[in-house]
C-alpha cells in the first residue's frame, strides 16, 4: 500500500517523464524537418538523453557489468518490471521488442515508433513468425534487438522457458546472442498482479530503485534449441549469483 507522499512522488514524476517526452518529441520532430534528417543514430542519441534525464528523476540507479558488443547482436534479457527497457537502453542502442498493446499508449507509442520498437501480439502465431522476420531484417542492416524470450514479466526467483523462435533465427543466420540479466534489490519493483499503472506508482513511489546489470559475452551455437537452453543455464546462474552477492537485497523477501 503506497503512503500519500509515495503516490505524490510517482505522480510527479510519471508527469515530469511525460511532459520531458512531448517536448523531446516536438522539439525534434519540428528540428529534423527543418534542419537535418532524421536518422536511426540520432533517434538513438534523442533516446539516450532522455533516458540519462528519466532515470535521474526517477531515482535509478543501476550497477552494471558488463559492455554492449562493438558489433551488431540480438540482446536477450529476463523481465521483471516495466522499467526494464528504461534502464537497459540507457546502456544499449536497439529496436525492442514489445507488446502490442503498447501502441494503445499516445505519446509512448511515438516516442518507441520514433527510435525503433517492433510490436508483436505474443498470442498470434502469424504476428510472432513476421516479428522474426523483421527481427533479422533489422540484423542485418545493423540494428541491434532487444527481446524478452520469456514472454512476459517474471517475479520468480527461477527465470521462464525462454521461446525458441528467437535462438532458431539468430542460428540460421548466424548472428550473434548476448545474454543480460537485470534484478532488482526490492521486492516492490517485481511486477506481480498488478496493473502497469499500480507497478509503476509501487516503483516510483520509493525514493529509490536499486538495480543490477550484467552483460553477458555474445553466445553462438549449433542450432537454436541448444543456443537457447545454453543462454538460459548462463542467465539462471547469474541471477542465482547476484542475489547471494547482494547483501541486504529483499527481493525474495516476500513480507516486504
């Protein structure tokens, strides 16, 4: 149950996120008809900055492990919060890719359309075959993909089968899979039964959100069964690790 100044505090700061992103998206988008040409660089520059700013104001912080591949890659990571691309791209440059739903969100629909998403409706077979083949397309132009192969969030200490399509893809035309693991110190940031709405003002309601980042070495593999059950033996090692490095961490506290 969040206290009158935890809501005050989330309510602020989800406005000052928002009000930073209309005007990020205006300013740029007026400038880059007038003065440049919009690019996937400077779309990923735009982001970038925006990210430095957001998780200053919502009080992230993030121990990170780790460097993105000088390379190209296809960056796979768990999933337990709706911040979880707010803190990763902070760190990488990549299209994500998310859930459908999330085109339903104005102004954060614009923001992901403007520096790279691609949406998938996880419940169409048709939908998750054309995501690949755009996912590979984007591959080799340069562009590198984040995807969460679990599916959905996870607040269970044990990570979710990953889906195979992904780890098939990257096999057949050889490219290159980077595992990230990110956790969270606090219960509070594993979103759990909760509309995205309550998560977020459970989030950001704290003063703080302490994470941890590590970023794994590219993985390749015979085929991809054996490249995804490779990277899932790597990713439930580390989360495994982390915690019982992290001193004080209440994450599988379930009283808090």
């Amino acid at each position: 149950m969040l206290n009158p100044f935890g809501i005050l505090l989330a309510l602020i700061r989800l406005l000052s996120a928002l009000i930073i992103m209309v005007t990020f998206i205006l300013v740029y988008s007026i400038l880059s008809r007038i003065f440049f040409k919009n690019t996937q660089e400077r779309a990923f520059k735009l982001r970038s900055i925006y990210i430095r700013i957001i998780t200053a104001i919502f009080g992230i912080s993030c121990d990170v492990e780790g460097k993105a591949r000088a390379g190209t890659a296809l960056y796979v990571s768990n999933h337990r919060s709706p911040l979880d691309p707010v803190i990763l791209l902070h760190y990488l440059d990549a299209y994500v890719i998310a859930k459908a739903e999330v085109a339903n969100i104005p102004f954060l629909h614009t923001g992901a359309q403007l520096t790279g998403v691609i949406y998938v409706q996880r419940e169409s077979k048709d939908s998750r075959y054309s995501v690949r083949e755009k996912l590979v397309e984007k591959l080799k132009e340069g562009i590198n993909i984040l995807v969460y192969p679990e599916g959905t969030v996870n607040y269970e200490k044990k990570i979710m089968e990953y889906r195979p399509g992904t780890f098939i893809e990257a096999t057949k035309n050889n490219i290159p899979v980077v595992p990230v693991i990110l956790e969270y110190y606090h219960q509070k940031d594993l979103w759990k039964n909760r509309s995205m709405t309550s998560q977020l003002f459970l989030q950001l309601g704290k003063l703080r959100t302490k994470s941890r980042m590590r970023i794994g070495e590219p993985m390749t593999a015979e085929d991809g069964i054996m490249l995804r059950d490779n990277i899932m033996e790597w990713t439930q090692s580390q989360v495994n690790k982390m915690h019982s490095d992290w001193k004080g961490s209440v994450f599988y506290d379930t009283k808090s």
